[in-house]
C-alpha cells in the first residue's frame, strides 16, 4: 500500500454543576432527533465512518481504516479542501472505492449512511465536533486531548452518557501490550506501594511568531478557526496551531502530557488530583508566553506525588518520553517501546515491544468498533479520557496563576479561587456556542 499524500493544507442542552452553561450546538432540529434513527450495527456489518481533519493524525487514521474490514470510509472532510482532495485519490487508489468530501463537518452529521466519525482536527474543534455527533446519534473516536478547558471535557462526558453514545479518546496507548504488561507488574505488587511517580518529554518546538498572508485558495479559514477568535490568517497559526493558546494549550504539556499522565493515572490507581503547582518559562526569548519550553509540574494525588518534567536533554533510562513509577520495592521504566524493573534483584526482565507501526494504532480502532458492536465502553471511554486531560490543563493554569492550586476533583473547580476558575471555560466565537 502506497504512503498517503502530505499536502498542506439550538441549543443548550445541559448544565456544568459548578461552572455553569456548557453546551454548545448550532444543528437543525432534525439532527438532535438522528438518535432515534442510529443504525444498530450486526457482527458481520462494516461500520461507515467519517473522517474530519486530514491532516497529520488525520492521515494516519485514514491510512489504516482503509486496511480494515471492519469499516467503510465513507466521507472524509476538512476545511482546506487542497489538503482533503489528494487523500482521497490515495483511498480511492488503495481500495477502490472513492470517499465523498465535505468541506463543512455538519454535512457528515446529516448522513445515515455514517455510523461512527472521527474527530481528527485542532484541538479547540474536539468538544464541540464531540458533542455534536453524540446529538446526531454518531458514535465518535476523538483525538486527544479531550479538550482544552475542564467544562467542555465535562460537557462531552455529559453528551456521550445522555446520548447513549460510544465515545473513545485517541489516547491509544490504552490499547498497547507494553502498557499492559507494565500495569501487571505494578498491579501485581512487585514494586511494593507506589509512592511517586513521574512523567517527561522535551521542550516545546513551536514558536508563536508569525506573518499575516492571504488565505489560501480551497481553505474555509472561517470555519477552521471555528469557535475560536477571528484572526487574520497565517501559515503560522495554520501549520503551527499546537503553538498557540486559541487551539491548544500548552504545547507538549496536552500533547504528550495527556498520553503519558494518562498512563500514570492508570498506574497510581488514582485520577483526581489534589492540588497542583507549576513553574517554567522560555529562558532563551524564542517561545511565547503561553508555550513554555521548560516546565516543572508537581501534582499531589492520595498517597502518592506526581511530576511533569519538560526539559532540554532529559532521557532516563534513554528515554526522550516516558514514565516512571517508583515504589518501595522498585521502580518501573515505560514507554512505547519497553518496559524496564529496577533493582535487577527484583528478577522481573526487560520487556521490548513490537515496533509501533502506525500513531493511530489500530488495535485501539478495533476497541472502538467492538464497543460500537457491543455498546460497552471503550479501553478510553471519554470519561477517563476527560480526567486525564484535566490534569496537565491545570497544570497549566498554575503556570498562568503562578501559585500553588488546590482543586475540588467532585465539583470540577478550584478551591475558593475565582481568579483561577475563570480559566476552566472559554468564550466561543458567534455563530457557535457554548
């Protein structure tokens, strides 16, 4: 199989307790009646799938759905049309069978033929596309993080449970041998009682420069930007959007953060937090404000202390990214390659895993077919997937607040601090809200 093409490019409907509205939806009535009509998926069906956002991750999906036969792609959309149009020529070559393309993603809700789309876009477009496909009686696969504020992860948990709706975050690792096995060692008591654990990745590599031009020819830069503030367009901002603050928050912090706290969630035992503090900053001038090179976070959880690392040349183990887990007994090294046990008394080897063959993962689609069949929750339900996205969301508010925070895990909110709060939510550009 030849390599995909790179190419550039009514209402509310429920409540967050402690923040207040939190839904957000602009489809006709009929589209919130699309449960109703939801086609029940048999054992031997082929699950039709729309994919939005075909980009870098985008691609990656595409690229393995159309090896699997457990699904049809059957549209495929994005806001620049220049990048969609060359993707669908590789599928339609590799399968034989020609998506169709829709620039506007409301056009994939209105489909029957469409059981299940993924959400492949900018991070700021998870929410609400999420929350939108759950009204259409999709089930959706999103990219992580969930979010990029607390109430609107909550909001998507809220949809995907009042809609009856299989919603699984991307954070695939879930779904990868090395992880498991390092679960069993660590659930299995070997290391003793975990009491500190850690999770690193390097520094930032996105600047937040940039030089306004004119919109490209084929891209609805209107509805790439979305929800998000009207600003004039830049390759920048267009190529470069994990830099900046409109669609993404924090850079690696929600990039790999979102992963590897994920997994030390899932290793603690333990997924609320307690209080977080954070420091860092861009000592060289050449990252901005909002997207610290260097970040120091500390995270208090019951009976254990986590941190997040982001620094030049950090490697334990001669690990770029990993996680570490440090016990009475001894500690574990993880990433997606091996699993290694320290002291060498402990007998426990060295564990190395097959070669990651593709981001997207396919065992972790097959996850999501088999709820979509089974109606079971997911290896990443959106519920799990939302709280650990909490966690370096609001590692970076303390970077904004430059405090120590303490946070009330029940009600989603800060700990008699209304200056903080404030950052949990966002405002949304008309015609969307939220």
């Amino acid at each position: 199989m030849k390599q995909p093409p790179y190419s550039c490019s009514r209402r509310q409907f429920l409540k967050n307790a402690a923040l207040g509205a939190a839904a957000f939806s602009i489809l006709p009535a009929k589209q919130v009646a699309g449960l109703k009509v939801a086609r029940r998926i048999g054992p031997n069906d082929r699950i039709g799938l729309g994919v939005i956002g075909t980009g870098g991750m985008g691609r990656r999906h595409i690229e393995a759905f159309a090896e699997n036969e457990q699904c049809d792609l059957v549209a495929l959309c994005d806001a620049a049309v220049g990048r969609f149009m060359p993707v669908a020529e590789w599928v339609e070559e590799n399968t034989g069978k020609r998506p169709e393309l829709e620039q506007d993603f409301r056009r994939l809700l209105e489909r029957d033929d469409i059981d299940a789309i993924v959400v492949a876009t900018p991070d700021h477009w998870h929410p609400l596309m999420t929350v939108m496909g759950c009204e259409a009686g999709k089930d959706v696969y999103v990219e992580k993080p969930a979010s990029v504020t607390v109430s609107e992860g909550r909001a998507m948990v809220e949809a995907a449970r009042r809609y009856g709706r299989v919603v699984q975050l991307g954070s695939q690792q879930r779904s990868m041998e090395v992880f498991h096995r390092a679960m069993d060692i660590i659930h299995g008591g070997r290391l003793g009682q975990i009491t500190t654990a850690t999770a690193w990745v390097g520094i930032n590599p996105w600047g937040v420069g940039e030089v306004p031009t004119d919109v490209p020819r084929g891209l609805d830069w209107d509805l790439w930007l979305g929800p998000a503030p009207k600003v004039p367009f830049s390759n920048e901002r267009f190529g470069g959007w994990m830099g900046w603050h409109d669609y993404a928050r924090g850079g690696q912090l929600t990039n790999w953060g979102i992963h590897l706290l994920d997994i030390v969630h899932w290793g603690i035992g333990q997924d609320k937090p307690i209080s977080v503090q954070a420091l860092g900053g861009s000592y060289r001038g050449n990252v901005g404000q909002d997207n610290y090179e260097t970040i120091e976070a500390v995270f208090e959880y019951p009976g254990c202390t986590v941190t997040w690392e982001q620094r030049f040349n950090h490697t334990p183990e001669n690990r770029g990214l990993g996680i570490a887990f440090y016990g009475t007994e001894g500690a574990l090294f993880v990433d997606r390659g091996t699993v290694v046990v320290r002291p060498d008394a402990l007998g426990i080897p060295e564990f190395v895993g097959e070669p990651e063959k593709s981001w997207a993962h396919p065992p972790h689609h097959n996850d999501f077919f088999e709820c979509i069949r089974t109606r079971r929750r997911p290896a990443a339900d959106i519920e799990q997937g939302h709280l650990s996205t909490v966690a370096p969301l609001l590692a970076g508010i303390a970077l904004k607040t430059r405090r120590k925070l303490y946070w009330n895990a029940q009600e989603e909110r800060f700990v008699n601090d209304p200056q903080a709060d404030k950052h949990l939510t966002r405002a949304y550009r008309a015609p969307w809200r939220l």
